[in-house]
C-alpha cells in the first residue's frame, strides 16, 4: 500500500510514516493540497491520504471528486478535538485519528482500507 500524508501533522509526520513503513506500507509527505494533488495526477499515486486536519480537506475531497480520483482519506489532528472530528468525517473522510499517532490505530486503518480495495 501506498501512503500520502499531507500537511504538517503538528510535527508528527515522521512517527506517523515510520509505523506505516514498520507495517509494509511506502510512506511518502507533500506539504500541501496542491501537491497533493500533483502526486495523485502524476502517477507517483497513493491508495490512502493521511491529512493534517488543519488544512482545507472540503476543497481536497471536492478536487479529487471533481477529477473522479478515488482514494481513501484519513483526517489527523492533535487530540481528540471533537467538533474538528466530526466536521472532516461530515466532509467525507473515513476516520479521524488523533496525534500523536497510535500504532494499533494506524496499523487499524491501514488494515480496513486495504480490506476495502
């Protein structure tokens, strides 16, 4: 499986790509939508977004819908912010997960959506 984590993830970035690695997943980071998209279009691809919850995920999700890009995405975010949860799985993501990273959690949601492909 391949991983895109999007955004700053509050400096979490390496702990979060170093337990999807551990568990057989290539892990790579972009800072923003834009080259987000850039990477899915270009072929380099990913079958799972991980994306910083700070950033505009509405606009990511209506994007890649617009280009008929279907790919999971997984909003994260220090803590268990609950109205900040609620919102990016209202948007369209599959789970929320907060940060710092568990690595029963991560390994949980690399597990489904590799389930579901």
């Amino acid at each position: 499986m391949r991983l895109l984590i999007v955004g700053s993830l509050e400096g979490h970035i390496g702990t979060a790509g170093q337990i999807a690695i551990s568990r057989g997943t290539k892990a790579a980071h972009v800072d923003s939508i834009d080259e987000a998209l850039e990477t899915v279009r270009s072929g380099q691809g990913a079958e799972l977004l991980f994306v910083d919850i700070k950033l505009n995920i509405g606009n990511l999700l209506t994007r890649l819908a617009a280009e008929r890009i279907r790919i999971p995405v997984v909003s994260c975010g220090i803590g268990t912010n609950a109205d900040a949860a609620v919102e990016a799985v209202r948007q369209g993501t599959k789970e929320y997960i907060p940060l710092p990273p568990d690595p029963e959690l991560i390994a949980a949601v690399l597990e489904a959506v590799a389930t579901e492909n």
